[in-house]
C-alpha cells in the first residue's frame, strides 16, 4: 500500500486539480493519428491482434528534408506529455523538424482492450518496456516508409528520439535497443540507474529532503519530521481522525488505520512533487503554483509548534494548499484520488513488474523510517495483480546496468535538484554518451518551453542538446 | 512441403549418416552444465517458469584475468557445433581463453517442456531469437558473476561472441541487442541479411549453381538440370518409381507424386549440402567427404545421357554415394530423414515464424524452376503449426535490416562459395563493424580447427579474427 502513491509521482507532476486548459491543439496545433500495432511483437501466434496507437504529428515547421523529433511517450495521455515538452516546439524551427509525440501503449487513448485493458492479468501482459519500445520502432518504421516515401534511403532518414522522466528512458533505450530507428536520444531526468543493484534505496528521499532543506526556511525539514508522529498520535482516536479530516478539507473523513496510511502516503506525495516542480518561476500549466513551491509551503510551517498540536495540523493545512488548491477554487481534497483511472493502474503495474525501484526513508531524511524490501514489495504487487516482479537484475540485464560505454549519440540530463536524479547518469560513459548536469535544477526542466525567467544552468542545457542534434545530423 | 528439408540446411551440414564418432568430451574435454534460465524472460505471471539450458565449459587454457569466447549455439545439439568450431579451442591458448558452448532453448537437451516441447501451439511460442538471445545474455550475466565472482568489475570482464551460420546470426544480434554482454562478436556465414525486402529470392540458388560451375567439370550443372525433367517423368509411372527406388536404394518405394516432390527436395537439399561442405580438404566428422565433394559428385555424371534414362539414374546413384554413403557401409537412404527430430520441427518452425528466407529458382539455376511467393509460404506455415509468421519486415524491424553503422566491433565472414554467403554482409559496415571476405571457401570454414592444407584465404580470415579480438581486448 505503502507506494500506491509514490508509483504515480511521475505523472503527478503533470496533474490538473480538474481545472480547465487551453487544449493541446489551440496551443501546439497537433494532429492526431493512429496506427494499428501488433499486440505483441515477437511471439508468432494464430490470430495476430492489433491495436490503435495514438500519436500526435506537428508538421507546421517541417521543411523536406528536415529531422523527425519523436518524443517516446511516459506513463500517460500523450497530450499532456506534449504539452510539457515546448522544447521541441521552440527548437524545430531551428532544423525544419517534423515533430512527432507517440503514445505508451495502455496510457490515453492507446488500450489494447479498451476499458477491458486491466480487466485481466492475461490483458495486461503485453504492458513492457520491451512491447513498448518496439511500437515505438514500428511507428517510426512506418513514417520513414510513408511520410518520406520520397526518400531514397527512408533506413537512414535521421530520427532524434526525445523523453522526460520514464519517457526519457525510453528514449534512451529505444536508441540502444533500435539505432537504426533514431540516430541520437535525449533524456530529460530519466533514472535509468534507478534499479535494485544499482542505485541504493534512501537516495530518492535524501534528494526529496535536501531540497526542502536548501530552499525551505530553516526549520522546515525539522517541523516536517516532526509532524508524522503529531499526525500518527492524532490519528489514534476518532476525534483526531475529525479534526484531521475537517481541518484539511479531505472529501471522506478518516476511519481508520488504512485511511491514516493513505493520508501519510498522501502527505509523501506531495512533498516528493513540490520538490519535483521546485521550478524558478511560475507554473500554470493545470494546477497553478507559484515560484518555488518548496519555498512558499516551507514559509506557511516553521513556527514551533512542539506543544500546539492543532496549530501544526492547521498551519500545514495552509501550506498544502500551496500545492493542492492554490486558486483557491477546490472544495475538498481526496487522498485517494485517481486523476485517470488507467494511468494509474497501468504505471502502478510496471513499477510492480519491471520498474521496481528501491526506495526507503532513514534518519537521514524527513520521512517515516520505512525500509526496502524486495520480497515484500513483490508479493505485494502479487497480492494485487496476480503476478511475479521479474528478478531484481531484471534492469542490469535488459538494459546494462551501467555498462553502457559501447552505446553512442545519447544524453542524460538531470536537475541536480530534482529527486529522480539520485538515478540518473552523471557522467559520461563514452565518448557520444553524455551526462548534463543542470545545477539547482527540478525535474525535466530543459524539455519545457523557453522562458524569460530560465536561468543560465537551463539555457545551457538546452544549447548542449542543441548542439549535440546538431552534430548528430552533421549540421556543424 | 517444397522446403521441408531445405529448412534444415544449415545442420544438416554437420550430420552424421548414422556413423559413430569420437565423442565431444573425448576430443575436446568440454564439462556439460545446466543452468535454469527463465521460460519468459520479458513477462511477468503469476508462476514464473523455468528451464535447464545447457552448456559446455572447457577451461584448459582459461589463466585468471583471461577471455571468455561463447559460441552462441545453433539449431542442433550444442555439441554438435562444440565439435564444428576448432577455431575457437586453437586460439584458446593465445588468449587464456575459457571457452563456453550454451545451447539454443528448445534444441538438444534444453527443452523447455521435454518431450513436450513441441506437442502444443502454446509450448511453442516461447522459441523466438529475442528469447533466446536473453538466455545467452542471462548465461553470460550468470557466469560473470558466479566464474569471475573475484572479479571487481565483472560487468566489464570481457566476452567475446562467436557463431556460425545460424549462431552467428545471434552472435552479431547479442552484440547489437547486449553490447555490454559481450565485448565483440565473430560471425561466420551468418546470413542476417537474407530477409524479405533485403536479398532477392534466387540469390541462393544461383551460388549453388555457381559453385557446381566452378568446381565441376563442364556439363555438370546442365545434366543436373536435365535431370530433373527424366525424374520427374520417370516417376510418373509405378515402373518408373520402382525403379529409382530401386537404382537410388530408398529405404521405403517411392508411391506416387508427394513421394516424388520430397525425393526431389531431398536432392535439392543435397546439391545445396554439397556446395556448404565443398571444402579443399577431405572432411570426415559426421560423413566421411572427400575433398571438394562438389568436384567428385560431378566427375560421375558428365556423361550424355540425352537419350539414356536408365544411365543417367544409374549415375545419378553412384554420384549421390559421394554424399550419402561414402564409407559403402550405409544401406538404404531414407529419404524423409529426420536426424534429430525435434532439431528439425524446432527449426521448421522457426524458419516459418521470423526468420523467413525468401528462396526461388529460375532458369540462371541449375534447379526446378520455383517462384517466391510469401503468402503461400506462410500459409503452409500456418496449416503446419497454427500459427502466422510474423510481417515480412519483421526482421528490418527487429534486427535493422543493413542499417548497422552505429554498432561496433562485430565481424561478418563469408565464404565466397558458400551458398548462405548471398545474405550475409559484404562491407565494413562502420569503423568497427567489419566483412571480411573468404575467396573460394565454402559455409563457416574459417570457424574449423586448422588443417595443414588451410589455404592463405583461410589462414588470412583467422588472423584476421584473432587480431581483431585482439583489439577488442587491448591486446595491441
């Protein structure tokens, strides 16, 4: 139950608190396709299935004979991921790129069984990275085939595969498994080290509470700690639970045990996410937030409050808001919230049967002392989908581990501030493998759209990838 | 059924006609090991399956700090090719090499359902090369870790892939799809380029033809050719039939026209063999050959027997002996011969599901003339096994089609007279990726053991090899 929440933190990034946007096709003039894809790629089978696979095309800054930069969708609607990726917009004037967004196979509008997608274990099976990757191939396959039909070497038109977060993985892996498909991959802030093995459990939550310490008032990450047991206490008898569930406004009051899980599960939640958005200037892309939202919720709770209970309970509802209705505009908050149904479910799948990464919280950090256990999680994700995690090596021998020194034309770029970086690349790993730190930098940054506030560490991200596309294409 | 013998070509190479032989252990002193690798390397269920794979080890040469070389079996038994590969045993010494043989899933002893392994549609669809390529990965991860446990950076310990015709196809997709699993990769005759859309269709025919020119004496290929035609008429009368049967000593009467069409594929396949084994020296591993077989089969049948039926039979029998029953100690033929039977159902149905050779004789062959025609090819496929090949692009998808540039250190060999040699690699594909072409020299000869009467082509090829592992190894 522990990680139910955390599992979706990726794509919590992105979440709307239900609030109405400028739609992707006003702002980015997307067009929407589909392609029938094989189900299952590699297995020979009597009745083939296929299904629709969404992908969105902008064709506005392409000139013939231009690139094709393809963002290898994450763990959701592509629409919301295109909307957070202007990078690609802004720089596809620069190549004559076409640009092309395609959708994770079991997110959006992209499910095998439609509404019967997770009705089964037998309809989830074919949700891997491996099917996934190789959808990607296909429908990149297919363009060169059809959008460039003219090309004589259709095989070696350049394709340049973009992602953030475990978008960005996929990149990465889709330009190691498939060089043929794309001749270089950008990955913004993907932990592709983030694996049993490779990375150590208490790293997540340590990068969570430096940030709270770096950017919060003094105090901060003490009141933080301190408030599990105030709330854990409070909790214990029904009156707490009331108080609790008024004073921060939840949709259904807590009843119990289960519930308080849920609520601290919740709590993690948020601060895993204002540390992701940590971002220099205003956000408001769905839930409005104001410039460094760790900041702005550290001011609202660094009054002492060991012996006033209530007063902490109160004060950090002020701060949650900072996060869950900075419009003012919501009427209650529901722990158990599901943005998208589907989503959620088919993220918290993977995290159970692939993407299995450790995490734990010590002394060393502002959350619950809770450990990793491996056979623990696993029996867990049993518990719930009716299947076995792959071995915990699973990552190291899919995808190397870290040996990664034969692989060209890749990059890694991390927020040295965003908790996702405890997996990431650091260094370079070949002489066209590279790691770009991006100093004070939150989650995926360098993939948004420009901005007048972007400080230096961003814009130079963004010219290092520039740069990197550049060379790729033979431009310099 | 045209290619029901035709799929088994490429063991059929090393078969024995029943001939006992000097066993593997004995010649070469390999140790026989099982290791359980997982049935589904890429799903997660809900009881996770496993299977004894098997491999062979010699460490006689192996020094600590020295090489691994793996041969990435074939479809046959791992011995069968252990012996096939003197090659690698030569060099093992020069390196300190350990030398290891894993066997391909569902050949010779790994059979993940045992006798069972082939009874059901379903028992089946786990014989794919991506799931064979992850056993060999998983192997090779095993024994860094458990052979080189002493060794720091086991992930770099390094590993080089060898393989022929088949194997050697998997050997250069192991270092395309695992290039941290091995440092290189060393393919002999391996056709990975003989897919639909990459080589046409009388390719392969036309090198058989061309070795029977070559080395045989002139009207050669024309009474192959003529040949045909007196069969088949032959054949259309019970007295006919009889008396091929009869002439061609066929354990079992030939009985009407599907007898017919598989003693005319089994000839085929027998001129193909002929053209694979045509080594410059006698060979005498499975079935005593002389040297240049191609050569000798000819010298029997250069007669004219436009108008002498009974001869050209009479001749044909004595020239096949040369292929058959070169000892006199064989019996009868039987021409529906399945050496190993499930080798053959295993590979018949991998040659029907990915790895779909287009194939066609015309009249530049010595042949019956045959066209190309996937859909039937597939359908047959499907009557046979239930099951639908994958899409004819399959393999470009998959494996990149001749778009290999951005990989590195892989060796593709051909024998320039070796039929297979019409799919293989031809160019240096990138500053790593390297062709190197064996004048006049049949399948995979540079993977033998050396012979005394090696020519400089062959002796060149090696050092070649060597050097480059070499290389590979910072050896130079």
């Amino acid at each position: 139950m522990c990680f139910k929440m955390f599992v979706s933190l990726f794509l919590m990034v992105f979440l709307s608190n239900g609030i109405q946007v400028e739609t992707l096709e006003q702002k980015y003039s997307l067009e929407t396709r589909y392609i029938e894809v094989p189900l299952d790629h590699f297995t020979a089978i009597a009745a083939p299935k296929f299904f629709k696979l969404r992908y969105l095309i902008n064709a506005k800054y392409h000139v013939k004979g231009g690139p094709v930069f393809v963002y290898t969708g994450n763990e959701g609607d592509i629409s919301i991921f295109a909307q957070n990726t202007g990078f690609m917009f802004d720089i596809a004037p620069v190549f004559n790129a076409l640009l092309v967004f395609i959708e994770h196979r079991y997110y959006g509008q992209s499910l095998p069984f439609g509404n019967g997608s997770f009705s089964t274990t037998e309809n989830m099976r074919y949700l891997t990275t491996t099917q996934a990757l190789a959808d990607f191939a296909f429908v990149i396959e297919y363009l060169k085939k059809s959008f460039f039909e003219n090309v004589i070497s259709y095989d070696t038109h350049p394709f340049v595969a973009f992602g953030g977060s475990y978008g960005g993985m996929l990149a990465a892996w889709l330009r190691m498994k498939y060089p043929y498909s794309v001749i270089g991959s950008i990955s913004s802030s993907a932990p592709v080290f983030y694996f049993p093995g490779m990375t150590s459990c208490d790293q997540f939550y340590e990068k969570v509470t430096t940030v709270f310490e770096k950017y919060g008032r003094e105090q901060c990450v003490k009141t933080i700690k301190l408030a599990w047991d105030v709330i854990i206490n409070l909790s214990k008898t029904k009156l707490g639970m009331d108080f609790i569930s008024t004073t921060w406004k939840l949709c259904r009051k807590l009843k119990g045990p289960e519930d308080v899980e849920i609520l601290l599960n919740w709590l993690s939640n948020i601060y895993v996410n204002l540390a992701m958005v940590n971002y220099h200037y205003p956000t408001d892309l769905y839930a409005p937030l104001p410039a460094y939202p760790v900041k702005v919720f550290c001011d609202k709770i660094t009054t002492s409050y060991f012996n006033d209970t209530k007063g902490l309970i109160e004060h950090f509802s002020h701060a949650l808001e900072i996060y869950t209705n900075y419009t003012g505009k919501r009427v209650c908050n529901n722990i158990n919230s599901t943005f998208e149904e589907y989503a959620e479910l088919a993220w918290d799948y993977q995290r159970c049967t692939e993407l299995v990464m450790p995490i734990c919280s010590t002394d060393a950090d502002m959350f619950i002392t809770k450990p990793w256990d491996y056979e623990k999680y696993s029996y867990d994700c049993y518990k719930k989908y009716g299947v076995k995690s792959l071995p915990p090596d699973w990552a190291i021998l899919a995808y190397g581990g870290k040996n990664l020194k034969y692989y060209s034309n890749m990059i890694f770029s991390n927020g040295m501030m965003d908790p996702y970086s405890c997996g990431g690349v650091f260094h370079n790993l070949s002489a066209t493998v590279w790691s770009f730190n991006i100093s004070d930098a939150p989650h995926q940054i360098d993939l948004r759209n420009s901005d007048v506030a972007d400080n230096n560490y961003v814009i130079g991200a963004r010219s290092f990838h520039i740069q990197a596309i550049k060379q790729w294409l033979n431009m310099v």
